[in-house]
C-alpha cells in the first residue's frame, strides 16, 4: 500500500531535468500511473437524455416544411436491393461478467488503471503490497527515462505505451508512521503513461496484479483515497 504523510500536492510540469530538492539521505522513487483509455463512449446520463428528446421534439415544432416532391427524393436516394445487417459488440463483456480484473476487456467505458502486487520501496521485504510500477531514481539519469524504466521491467518495452509529458504530474512526501517507524523517508514522484493499440500485456516480475478502474482503486488505498481522488481525473 502507499504510505504517506500530510504532504500530498500535485506539481505542475515544469521540464524533464534531474535537480530535486531533497536531502542525501532521502530517496527519490519514479511511479508510473499506466492507464487505458475508454474503449467506448460513456451511456448518457438519463437527464441528459430525457434533456435532448424534449429538445429534439421542440425542434420539431418550428421546424421547416418541405414539399412532399423534395422530401420524396431525398428519401430515394441512395436505394438499392442490398441490406446491411448491423449488431454492435455487447457493452459488457465476459470479463464483467465474471469481474476478471486481469483483463483489460473489461469496463469499456471506463478508464483502467494498472496495479501491481509484490515488494514496494519503504515497504518492508517481506510484506508484498499493492503499488503502482515504480523505480528508484539514481543519479545520472532523468527521473522520466526512471520512470520510462520502471514501465518497461513491468511490460518487456514501450511499444505499446505513450508517456504523457516529460514531467511528473504529483508526488508524495513518504515518512515513518508509529507502526513502521523504521522505514526511510522519500519521495514518490508520478508519471502518466497511456496503453496504444493493444488490449494485452504480459506482466512480469511481480505477484500479481490487476486492471482497476478508480473507484475500484480505492479498494486497494483507502487511506489514500483524498489525494487519489485529486490526482486521477477520469
């Protein structure tokens, strides 16, 4: 799980460099908020619907009338013998039907989100815990090609991935609580990246792990659902 203390902000993107404000002993950890997109369109609200019958039937009323010769031939266009049988693919799918939360065809109008279960940093080594893929930053390099890293350990590579920006969007501030006063302070920086033109991923080097969507995100991090709430628009 993610450890935090008061200290939760979001950043605006400023660059890409390495220069962070820290101390020498306080770690810096890259963490990579790997989402899928909405497959399909949302349902419309049923206000919004009930709102654009009652505006489509006003429109009606005043709407132009056209002689029964030109109505008739705009209906004849483009007649012909053939016929298009047209059944669109189900909203829901198996994978809803039976709340498999490894796959990605799943909640197709929602966004997903990748978690992962397995040793976390400021965690201890022997309590696997659920985390979003992360890395620890080490010098020399940019905390974007951390993250960039991090991803591809998880995924194999970035093929099927776009990194949205070159700076991180949030971060934490990560102290010692009373229960674990032992583990060291850091901080975790997050980084968006995006799936593309894929619906599967062959995960690696960790226990397990799933594809959420917010609310069932908030499963996993209940004492963290305020600054979740604030970092993930969906």
């Amino acid at each position: 799980m993610l450890r935090s203390s008061s200290a939760l902000r979001l950043l605006t993107p400023r660059g890409s460099g390495s220069a962070f404000c820290t101390s020498a002993s306080e770690k810096i950890v890259a963490a990579v908020l790997f989402e899928r997109l909405p497959v399909v369109i949302p349902k419309i609200h049923p206000a919004v619907y009930a709102f654009q019958e009652f505006s489509f039937r006003w429109r009606q009323q005043y709407r132009r009338q056209y002689p029964d010769e030109v109505l008739g031939k705009s209906d004849a266009r483009g007649r012909g013998d053939y016929q298009i049988d047209y059944v669109p693919a189900p909203r829901i799918t198996e994978a809803d039907k039976t709340n498999d939360r490894k796959s990605l065809q799943r909640a197709l109008d929602r966004r997903l989100y990748l978690l992962l279960y397995g040793t976390s940093y400021g965690m201890p080594p022997d309590k696997p815990v659920w985390h979003f893929p992360e890395k620890v930053y080490e010098n020399g390099e940019t905390l974007r090609l951390c993250a960039e890293s991090a991803l591809t350990s998880v995924l194999g590579d970035l093929s099927h991935t776009y990194f949205v920006g070159n700076a991180p969007f949030a971060h934490m501030v990560i102290n010692p609580t009373e229960s674990e006063p032992g583990l060291p302070d850091f901080k975790r920086f997050f980084f968006k990246s995006q799936v593309i033109a894929t619906n599967k991923f062959n995960i690696r080097k960790c226990e397990d792990h799933v594809w959420v969507t917010k609310d069932e995100l908030m499963e996993y991090f209940p004492e963290q659902a305020p600054f979740l709430n604030k970092m993930i628009i969906s």
